[in-house]
C-alpha cells in the first residue's frame, strides 16, 4: 500500500482501513489531502483483494471538511471572463468524491464527532454509515460564502432535496439518524 503524508491505507486481510489523519485539524480537508485521497480510492477500486473499504477519521473528528485556513489563503475571484483560480481545487475535490463513490467494493464510513462539509460528502459517499452517538453532520460553506457544489449532488441523493435545503439554509447541523 502507498504512503501518503495526510491518510493511512492500510489493509486487515480482505478489510482495507483509510483513516483520515490530520486529528490536530479534526482531518480538514486541504487540495493534498484530496489528491491523496482520490489516488487512495482508485487503487482500492482496482485491489482485487479487497473485499470492503473502511473509512474514518483519526483523534474523534470524521473530518471537519475543507481546511478554512487554507480556504483564508484563496485568491480572489477572477475578472470577466478570466479562468478562476480555485477551478483545479475544486474539480480535485469533485474528483476525489467521484472515485469514492465509484469504488466497487462495499465502503463503510465510522463517523465520529464532526462531519461537515467534505466530511459530509465523503460520508454520503459511502455504502454504509456507522455513527457513533458524537457525530454530527452540517453544511457550513454557505454561511462562509461557498456553494458546496461538489457534494451538494451526493447529500441530496443520500439525505434528500428537504432535507439537504435546511441545512443549506440555515440549519446548524444534524444528529445521528439522517443518513
């Protein structure tokens, strides 16, 4: 199995185990991560020896979704007509939940405290969600000034168009039960 700097792949038998580790950020997401993350998920996609994937954050967080302090660094929107700079981030990010929700192999994700934004996504990328009784579930990129477009498409396949316009509009976060 790879190294990777900001995720542990490693496999149990027929189990593969990807722990996000980045505690000291409760695993936020940052463009490396999500390269990471994407080269993580094709290679168990093609791993004929794997028989399900397990995910989950390393130090009580899922993920805490996109590294805001990263985010503060973003260069500013782009004049008429310029390429926007944040395209390439973006589109890695679509990616990386694109070959998520690709993989063949059955994926369980084990969420534990937070689970936001990319968190989220991840999460309603995967066949199956375990919670534990501290995990909690909410879309903070709007009240930051994001669309949250790449996981928009999976929270409302998973959770459903009310459900997903609450959070978008104002709901502070979900407990438990709604995936």
């Amino acid at each position: 199995m790879a190294d990777y700097a900001n995720i542990t792949l490693t496999r149990d038998g027929a189990l593969t185990r990807l722990t996000l580790n980045r505690p000291e950020r409760r695993n936020a997401l940052t463009q490396e991560m999500m390269v990471e993350l994407e080269d993580a998920f094709k290679s168990v996609a093609g791993d004929d020896r794997c028989r399900a994937l397990i995910l989950r954050g390393a130090g009580g967080h899922f993920s805490a979704g996109g590294d805001l302090s990263v985010m503060a660094t973003m260069p500013p929107q782009p004049a008429d007509g310029a390429t926007d700079p944040m395209f390439a981030s973006y589109r890695q990010f679509g990616d990386a939940l694109t070959a998520l929700n690709a993989v063949p192999q059955p994926t369980v994700a084990v969420v534990e405290g937070t689970a936001v934004g990319g968190g989220f996504g991840m999460a309603c990328c995967s066949d199956v969600v375990i919670l534990h009784e501290s995990a909690r579930f909410g879309l903070p990129e709007p009240k930051a000034g994001f669309i949250p477009s790449q996981i928009l498409p999976f929270i409302v396949r998973r959770i459903g168009e009310g459900a997903t316009r609450d959070l978008c509009h104002g709901a502070r976060d979900r407990r438990g039960g709604g995936l």
